[in-house]
C-alpha cells in the first residue's frame, strides 16, 4: 500500500511533465505572446494618438478578427488559452501551487473574450458593468478595493520578477545561452516591468473606483493605458510601456519555445 502511495504522489509532482502538458502548454503560451504583442502594438498606436482600437486582449482579438484567417486565428487563441488553462489546473491540482489558479483564470478571461469574438458577440458588456455589480452587494466598495489591492500585489510580483530576473526559471537552460538567449533575457527584463507597472494602474483604477463609489472610474488595460496617456508626458510613458508590452509578448514567444514547466 506504502509502495502504491509513494507511486501515485510521484505521478502527481510530476504532473505538468507529462509530455503532452509541457506540448499544451507550449501552444498556449504561443498564443498568449500573440495576444501581447497585439495589445503592444495597440498601444503603441495609441501613444501616437491612433485611438480607434482598445489597447486590451478584447482589443486585440478584434485586431486579430480582421486579418486574412482571422476568425480562425481567433479560435486559435481560444484553444491555446484553453490549453494554458488546463496546464495550470495540472499544477494547482497535482504540484499544489495555488498561485497557478490566478493565472487560469486570467487565461480564461481571455478565452472567453476569444470565443465572444469568434462568434461576433465580443462588444458587450464591460469591466466597469461587473464593477457595478460588485459595488451593489453588502460591502460591494470593500470588495472592490479588495480586488484592486490584489491587483496591484500582482502587478508589484510581476515587476519584482522582471528586476530580479526571476522569469528565468520559465526557460529551459538552452533558451538562455549565448547571444540568443541574452536578448530572451532582456525581453524578458523589460516586458515584466512594463506588463507590471500597466496591471499596478489596472489595480489602482479598482482601488479609486471603490474610495469613490463610482464604477466607472474603474476599468481594465485599455482604460489604465489612457490613463497613463493622460498624464504629464503621458505619450512618452505609454510609448516606454508598450514598447515594454511587445517586449513581453515576444518573451512568451520565446519561453513557449524553451519552456521550463
């Protein structure tokens, strides 16, 4: 029985090992860069004053929606950001590592706004219409502010990860030798600084919603990178953060080819 134990805990740590989680996990982290590098495209196009597309993944899939293959690139991403689901799942359910569960269900925020696109149906609703929502129950501001505050912790681990280069354990040994994987590193580097400081505005955009009651002075990506081109030199700093962006979704390009999970 000990023997039989010990068996299935070794299958369990070795869950996302199996070759066919470490092959999802590779598409899916593939079109997860595609994403990023759309909404830092967007955004880029923002800072120059271009602001006829939200700079967010819902943005993104409908700029995504309108190339040659569009609808099926869209469907594409939704598979992919699936397949990053259930890679995750693996690990909150056999490694334990509960963190894995907040990064679920942004891929599967993501999914669904994919699948909404594909369809047609990816205009409704909106971050502030479910901020309404949360605002109307007992202790809604509370929530709210919670919300806020746990986005910015993430926002603050992302950029602690990218100044101290903690990404690297996401790359396998050979995606960070020679020149090659020197420039994977500084992709890296710089792409979790920006992508940390533009979900830090997110959270914060919660966290003023909540002190003023007002739904929607909340908001998601679009709404926290113009309210970074609102600020004084607001197009240069957008400019930095998306350059930044790009920069983290060709990271994932990357770290889908050399993945460590």
């Amino acid at each position: 029985m000990g023997a039989i134990k010990q068996s299935a805990g070794d299958v369990a740590h070795r869950g996302d090992d199996h070759p066919w989680v470490r092959h999802a996990a590779r598409v899916g982290m593939a079109a997860y860069g595609l994403v990023n590098l759309l909404i830092g495209w967007l955004a880029l196009q923002l800072a120059f004053g271009d602001q006829s597309g939200k700079a967010d993944s819902s943005g993104a899939l409908h700029e995504l929606a309108t190339q040659p293959m569009g609808a099926a690139l869209v469907w594409g991403v939704a598979v992919g950001m699936l397949l990053l689901v259930i890679w995750r799942v693996v690990e909150v359910v056999f490694d334990h590592e509960w963190g894995a569960a907040v990064k679920a269900a942004l891929y599967a925020a993501i999914g669904v706004s994919a699948i909404q696109v594909a369809i047609g149906d990816g205009s409704k609703g909106g971050t502030d219409s479910w901020t309404a929502q949360l605002m109307g129950l007992p202790g809604g501001r509370l929530i709210v502010g919670a919300v806020g505050a746990a986005i910015i912790g993430y926002g603050l681990k992302q950029v602690h990860k990218g100044w101290t280069e903690g990404f690297r354990e996401d790359l396998e040994a050979e995606g960070q030798r020679g020149d090659l994987g020197s420039a994977y590193v500084t992709l890296g580097k710089i792409g979790y600084l920006a992508k940390g400081v533009a979900v830090g505005v997110v959270g914060g955009l919660f966290v003023w919603a909540a002190w003023e009651h007002q739904a929607k002075k909340s908001g998601g990506l679009d709404v926290a990178l113009q309210t970074v081109l609102d600020a004084p030199a607001g197009p240069v700093l957008l400019f930095v953060i998306a350059v930044g962006i790009l920069c983290y979704g060709a990271f994932c390009l990357a770290r889908a080819k050399h993945l460590d999970t």
